[in-house]
C-alpha cells in the first residue's frame, strides 16, 4: 500500500477554479465603473420628452389614416424653377373636418440649396398648394 501525498490547495485546480468565477465579476465590475466615470451618459437629446410625444401623434395619425383607408400619390414635374408638385389623396370616406395637409419639401441636392434664396427651409413655400373637392 502506497502513502497517500497530500498536496497544498494551491496545487489543487478546484480552488482557483472557485477563486476565478467572482474574481471575473470583481474585474468586470471595476472596468465598468472606470467607463461609467470617464464617458459622458447624458440624455441623447435634450428635448427627448417632446420627440416621444411626437412619435406617439406619427402613430396616431397613421392609425387614422389606416383607418379611413387614405393613399397619397406624388407626381414632381422637374426640380428647377416653376416645378410642379401634384399629390392627389384619395380616401375610402369623407375626411374629418380636423384633417389636414402638410407638405414637407426636402433639398434633393446641394446645389439646388444654394438656388434657393434661403436654401432649403422654406422650400415648400416655393410650391403653391391648390385644393380641388372631389366629385364624391
């Protein structure tokens, strides 16, 4: 019969094993924190408020218009002076008095920004926007 050799624990792999699992969150703990203190969290937005407020009237509006069955088609004839936008909305039934129609224009290019007196901001007013009734 042999003597059994009784090793120190630090010669054992159980301990560090044991030893290494909250070492790890100790460690990932602490490059947390060195992150949380030298990068800035603030608010991505400082109106963030007003944009979940506009976010819930986008979806309510489509909600509408979902409901009344509303398409929209846009016709542009040319992009240079005297252009013409058509959008013709075409809805399943009478539209609620409270609808209306907002037309947002965007620049397409950089030079047709700078063709514009005041570049792209009041690019809409540039268009004329004429009603017609439907002959529902």
């Amino acid at each position: 019969m042999t003597p059994h050799v009784i090793t120190p624990w630090y010669r054992q792999p159980w301990p560090w094993f044991l030893i290494a699992l909250p070492a790890t969150a100790v460690v990932a703990g602490i490059v947390t924190a060195v992150l949380a203190v030298r990068t800035y969290d603030g608010p991505v937005t400082a109106d963030y408020y007003k944009q979940g407020l506009a976010i819930n009237e986008e979806v309510a509006r489509a909600d509408l218009a979902r409901e009344l069955s509303l398409r929209a088609r846009v016709e542009l004839a040319g992009l240079a002076d005297g252009s013409r936008i058509r959008v013709e909305l075409d809805a399943a039934r009478a539209l609620p008095p409270e609808a209306a129609l907002r037309l947002r224009a965007r620049c397409i290019s950089p030079d047709q920004a700078a063709s514009h007196p005041s570049g792209c901001a009041n690019l809409a007013s540039a268009f004329p926007l004429r009603t017609a009734k439907c002959g529902r």
